[in-house]
C-alpha cells in the first residue's frame, strides 16, 4: 500500500476547525444550560454575604434569585418541595428559617476563590444564579483549550481530543454546580504549566488552586516533592511550599468551615437541621461503610476504563507517564482520605488521562502506518 504523508497536515488541519467549533457549540449550550442542584442556593448565599448584611436580608436575596433565576423545574427541589424525605425537610426548614439557612453557609465558603469568581462574574452583570453557570461555562472553555494544547504538544489526535468534549465526565464538570470544573482548570493548567510553560507559573496555579476547593493542596505537595527529588526545586524552597500547601486549607477551614469531622457526618451520615449548634460524631466504622460505599460506586461508574486507558498512556506515552503518576496518586490518596466517589471529584484524573489516550491514538497509529510502507531494498 502507498502511503501518502500528506494525508496527515491535512487531517490535523481539518480536526482543529471542528475542534474550535464544537467547543464554541458547547460552550453556548453549557451557557444556557446548568444542573442547578440543591447547592446553587447555598453558593448563592456565600456571594450575598461576602456584602455586610443580616441573616434575614442574605436568605431573603438568595431564595429570591433562586425563584426568579433558576429554571422553574429545579426550584421545588432546590426548595424542598417536591419530596417528603428528610433531605427535603432540611431544605424546607432552610427556606423558612434564615438563622438555620446561614448555618450551612460554611459548607460552601471553603471554596473562597470559587466565591469570588461568582461574585465578579455577579458585579459584571449577571444574575446571581447565572454566575453558576458561566463561571462552570468558562472553566469548560479554559479546559478545552488546554486540551488542545497538551494533545497538539504530544502529538496526539485532535480528533480524539473532539471525543473527549463529549464525554460525560467534561459535562459534569461544564454543567456542574459548584467549583470542580474551575477548580480541574486551575490543576490542569498548572500541570501543564510545569512542562511546557515555567515551572513557577505551574507551581503558582498548583498553590491558588487550593483556595478553589482545600483538597487540591494535597496535589500540590505532591507536585512540590516530585520537583524537589528531580532537582528542580531547592530543598529550603520546597520545605516553604510544602508548609504553605500543608496551612492554606487548615486556614481556609480555621475561619470558614466546621471541621472535618461535621463534614464526614453531613457527607456520610445525614445532613442535620442545625449544622451550627450539632456536635458531629464519625467512627472508625462509619468510615468502614462510607468506603465501601465509594467503592461500589467507582466499581459502577466509568472509572474502570479510564484505569484501562490510563495504563495505555503510561505504557505508550513516555511524556505523560509522570503526570498520570501525579494525578493516579493523587486520586487515590483523596478517595483514601475522603470516600465520597463521585466523578466530579475525579476531573482531574479523566482528563488527564484522555489526553493520555489520544497521544497514545496517534502514537499506535504512527507506528501502524509505517509497518505498512515498502521495506527499504
């Protein structure tokens, strides 16, 4: 069979134009279209309270962007009024009590960055519950160009990369309520940013990325210790970075949160009606069952083929072996720490290893195409 090299300019060509073009289609619809879920409220609330204001006045504005903003579909729910679980009593004593509303407010404040980003988004113009979604909108936009980048960088398949936009777990990060699709921005970039951009750019992303959601400092002392054994970070300065990753979210939780005691017990347990005057109880045992829960849960999701793919990439894509190692470790050192599975949480690892799997595409089909050329005589 004659090979014909120019083939591949072209497709390459080709496969951008739909990539750009099915981003900005998604984007558009991710724009229009957000999961509002029962936490749209609470985030809602954090931005009305960053303003000096009463109790009465923040449930007042947040229930009121919530009925006014949200598609009328969600809002029973949001409300509580669709059901008759004990879920649904919590939300429905929220709506009727503004004291016991702000109480559940510190749940959501330990994502400060993400606050802010709502908030900014809010002062630009847009309605308090919209932020939700062009903040989650933009995340997908900034995800979706690194992607591109990264797959362009390691000679990877462009259209594959088309695949991965589609992909549940983008959706869930691109329509999600909340700060996951910002905050896998943040550790992407930084990722990246380790590699093909400067080293300090990616460890900055690494530290602020915290202040999206306090776990991600987990990655970065990572990052911090795999720079310092490879000799690309000084002993004294890595020991300093380590200690600011190590004291940003026991700060952030210091003046924001409950602790994580009250967390594991609202997350595993069931959510309390008074989260402010509950003295929380988790055990040894309750850990048991929140673990095996999780992983029951992973065993059913799609975790076990992105651990598939996530072995290709290692084994065929040399260049990518130390991040998927980074975020394989870091994944499980979250789910280990708090098993609450969720794809959502596990952005991180999906993405990265789909950009994996679409260099290890273009690799197999490199080393396809030139099997198939005429020996040399």
């Amino acid at each position: 069979m004659v090979y014909f090299p120019v083939a591949y300019p072209y497709n390459m060509k080709a496969s951008g134009v739909v990539y750009l073009l099915l981003t900005f289609v998604l984007f558009i619809h991710f724009l229009r279209y957000n999961n509002y879920s029962t936490d749209t409220v609470e985030y809602v609330g954090n931005v009305v309270a960053l303003h000096p204001s009463d109790p009465v006045a923040i449930r007042d504005q947040a229930y009121q962007a919530v009925t006014t903003e949200a598609p009328a579909m969600v809002v029973p729910h949001i409300l509580g009024d669709d059901l008759s679980t004990q879920q649904a009593d919590v939300r429905r004593a929220k709506h009727a009590d503004p004291y016991r509303f702000a109480q559940f407010l510190p749940y959501f404040s330990v994502k400060p960055l993400y606050i802010e980003a709502l908030n900014l988004v809010h002062k630009a113009g847009v309605g308090l519950v919209r932020s939700i979604a062009v903040v989650s909108a933009i995340s997908f936009a900034g995800l979706a160009a690194l992607i591109y980048w990264w797959v362009l960088k390691l000679g990877g398949s462009v259209w594959a990369a088309c695949l991965v936009l589609l992909t549940p777990e983008m959706s869930t990060l691109a329509q999600g309520t909340g700060p996951d699709g910002l905050s896998v921005l943040f550790l992407i970039g930084g990722l990246f940013s380790l590699w093909y951009v400067r080293p300090s750019v990616g460890v900055t992303l690494l530290l602020s990325s915290a202040w999206v959601r306090p776990e991600n400092a987990i990655f970065c002392i990572l990052v911090v210790v795999y720079l310092a054994v490879k000799g690309e970070l000084r002993a004294w300065m890595a020991v300093v970075l380590i200690a600011i990753s190590a004291i940003t979210p026991m700060a952030i939780n210091h003046f924001g949160g409950y602790g994580w005691k009250a967390l594991y017990s609202h997350t595993f347990k069931f959510t309390e009606m008074d989260p402010g005057m509950f003295v929380p109880t988790f055990t040894a045992s309750d850990y048991l069952n929140a673990f095996r829960s999780g992983v029951r849960e992973a065993l059913h999701s799609s975790l076990v083929a992105y651990l598939f793919l996530w072995v290709v990439g290692l084994q065929l894509v040399p260049r990518m072996r130390w991040p998927l190692v980074l975020c394989g470790i870091f994944s499980a050192a979250k789910f280990v720490i708090y098993p609450n599975f969720e794809p959502r949480y596990y952005g991180l690892l999906y993405l990265v290893t789909a950009i994996g799997a679409c260099a290890a595409i273009q690799s197999h089909r490199g080393a396809y195409e030139v099997s198939r050329q005429p020996a040399a005589s």
